[in-house]
C-alpha cells in the first residue's frame, strides 16, 4: 500500500452559501418579533409608557414597515387582471 495523493478541497457550492444565509435572514427575523418583549422594561422606564403603548407602536412600526412591501397574492396570479 502506498502513499495516498492528497485530495484537493471541494469546490465551494454555490446552493449552499444560498442555504445558509435564508438561515441567518430566518434567525434574525425570529430575533427581532422576539426583542420587543426582552427590552419592554428598559423602553418603558426610558419613554415613561405602559407595556400596551411600547407593544402598540412596535407593532405599527413592523407593520408599516413590512405590510406595504409584501406582493399582494392577487398580483403574482397570471390572471390577475
């Protein structure tokens, strides 16, 4: 049995650095429906307001933020008209 010739690396996949970053995309968006409920109490010293007003006004701001940039399903149909 002889010396074995030493493999070059694998190429890097293109698919795979694509798998990873929707992972990282996920895991901040998870993150941040989450972050509202760990800094309520400093927000709510900070601005002098009830939990309702802080959970209110984050939850306008998300949905002005991303309500207006979903694709409406009735659009993407091909029938659409």
């Amino acid at each position: 049995m002889g010396e074995r010739a030493a493999m070059p690396p694998a190429p890097l996949i293109y698919g795979w650095v694509m798998v990873a970053l929707a992972f990282v995309t996920g895991a901040v968006v998870v993150g941040q429906n989450y972050l509202n409920g760990i800094l309520v109490v400093s927000l709510r010293g900070c601005f002098e307001i009830s939990n309702r007003g802080i959970f209110l006004a984050t939850t306008g701001v998300t949905m002005l933020a991303f309500g207006p940039s979903a694709p409406s399903p009735a659009s993407s149909s091909p029938d659409w008209r």
